[in-house]
C-alpha cells in the first residue's frame, strides 16, 4: 500500500534556516505577502511557529500562545500540498498547544473570499464573530476579514 502524503510529513518547530523556505511559499501564496523581517521576528520573539516537512517545506502556522487567549496570525500551505490534511494537522496542533497553555480562546481572521479556509476553521468549531472592513490588502484594493473565535473546552 503506498503511503498518503500527509503520512510523509513531519510538523516541526521553525528554525531561522527554514525562513528562506517559508519566505518563498508566503510570496507565491499572497499579493501582499509577509516580508522575511516579519518572518523573522516571529521567531526571534518567541511565537508559536511550525512547518510541515516532507521533503522540503511544504507550509507553516504561525501563532501566539498565551494562558489567557491566543491568535493564529498565518497559516499558509504551498499551492501544491493543499488538500491533503496539512491545514488540520496545524488547526490541530495549536489547539493541543493551547491546552497545554491553559488557553481559553483562540483568535484568527480569514479573508471573505477564503471559503477553502472558513470551511476548514468552522469545521473546527471556530464561530464568526465579526467582520474587519478592509483588513487585507489585495490585487484589487481592500478586503473584509471574518473573525473566528473558538473557545477551548477542557
């Protein structure tokens, strides 16, 4: 039997030397991407930040965990890899990592037309709970983000 691709990827913790990996998915997946000193950051202060790799890097989550409330800030998959489980896989291992910090809600915006993403989130139990007007920039100007909240249950 052969294996399932999301069988053959390993959710590590972020190192600086993946930064040029995780810059290039960020850049092919958004019009505005993050830059690689945001990226960087994120893990100089101490963010929650994971890949997922295979043979190479095929996506990340970025988070902030706290004991009271945390917030997924990206999450980003290669254009290649999605539709495979990874975006769970990650959905899954910040809500364990809030557990284990004593979390009691998580916090994440999603763009309006990222349907692919909402259904991933509600399917989680992550509930609307109001709409940033032109939160994202785009090709075409601004976009509207829907805010998620999920309130862990222990």
């Amino acid at each position: 039997m052969a294996a399932r691709l999301i069988d053959t990827i390993v959710i590590r913790r972020m190192k600086s030397t993946d930064l040029a990996d995780v810059f290039a998915i960020e850049s092919t997946s958004y019009d505005f991407p993050w830059s690689e000193k945001i990226l960087k950051d994120c893990i100089l202060q101490n963010y929650d930040c994971y890949v997922a790799e295979g043979l190479k890097i095929v996506g990340y989550v970025i988070a902030n965990i706290t004991s009271q409330e945390s917030h997924v800030l990206n999450l980003t998959i290669h254009s290649d890899y999605r539709g495979f489980g990874l975006g769970s896989s990650f959905i899954d291992l910040v809500v364990n990592e809030c557990k284990l910090k004593k979390s009691h809600s998580i916090f994440l915006e999603s763009r309006v037309s990222n349907t692919i993403a909402r259904k991933l989130y509600q399917k989680y139990g992550f509930r609307s709970i109001g709409i940033r007007k032109n939160y994202y920039r785009n090709s075409t100007g601004r976009e509207d983000a829907v805010v998620y909240r999920k309130n862990i249950e222990y």
